[in-house]
C-alpha cells in the first residue's frame, strides 16, 4: 500500500478588508460561531483575525448558475461577483441570531430545488452572504433532477 501524495492545496483562505474590523469580528467570530484561529498586529494598528470556518469548498458557477440561485433564494438579481456561503445545522435559527447582530435580511429562508433550506444577508465588511442547511444527505440530493457533476 502506498502512500497518496498530499493535495496541492491544503488551505482556502478569504481574506476580506473590513473598514470596520470590530464590527466584523463581532459579527463573524461571536454571531455567526467562527472560532479564532490565530490573530496578528502590526505597525499602524494593523490587524488581522484568522476565523475558522471547517470545510472550505471552492463554488465556481456561470452566469445563467449565479441568475438561478438568487432567483431561487431571493427572487431577483442581487449577488454580486462574489458570495460567501455557510453551513450551519439551523438555517432559521441562524438567520435569526445574525439580524440580531446587525446583518440585514436580502431573504429569509426558503427551501431550495436542491434541497437545501437557504437564507440571504447583507452582512459586515460589505460581504454577501448565505446561511444553508442541508434537508437531505448528498446520496439523497444526487438523485434530483439537475444535481450530479460536470465528469457523469
């Protein structure tokens, strides 16, 4: 048996510029759970917090793609070039908690045709984000129309 060599990529990282980085660290790290990794300081009160966010997956979708999911989760055109996503086990409550922490409702959780239950933020550090909790295993939403990879 031999060894598999290790991936080429070991961590996604996104680093995101926050005009006002309390706020965002409120948000992300204490609202939505990330927990700190690491934090830096520096000259000229440079800072950073490194929040960790499991699993990281790189979601690369074409336009008519990009159309479908806001149409599907807000009903109109709303997302802009980039969005981040989050997989939390209570889409309803966690959408919840983060209004109460300053984000703002684009739309509120709404079961998806991939079955997942998804909600749409304006949240901090100008990002947009989604809350999405999975209704069904992978084995189950890769029997739905639509849903399998580009290679099958």
């Amino acid at each position: 048996m031999t060894d598999a060599a290790p991936p080429p990529v070991r961590q996604l990282r996104l680093v995101v510029e926050a005009e006002d980085y309390e706020a965002a660290v409120a948000f992300f790290r204490d609202a939505l759970g990330l927990p700190e990794q690491a934090a830096f300081s520096g000259e000229g009160d440079a800072r950073v917090v490194i929040l960790d966010a499991g699993r990281a997956t790189l979601e690369i979708a074409n336009p008519a793609q990009k159309r479908m999911i806001d149409e599907v989760e807000v009903g109109r055109q709303v997302a802009p070039r980039i969005r981040v996503a989050f997989e939390v086990d209570d889409a309803r409550a966690a959408t919840g908690r983060l209004l109460e922490a300053g984000a703002e409702e684009v739309a509120p959780p709404t079961v998806t045709p991939w079955q997942s239950l998804n909600s749409r933020l304006d949240a901090p550090a100008g990002l947009q984000i989604t809350l999405f909790e999975e209704l069904r295993t992978l084995e189950e939403r890769s029997e739905l129309d639509g849903f399998g990879t580009d290679g099958a």
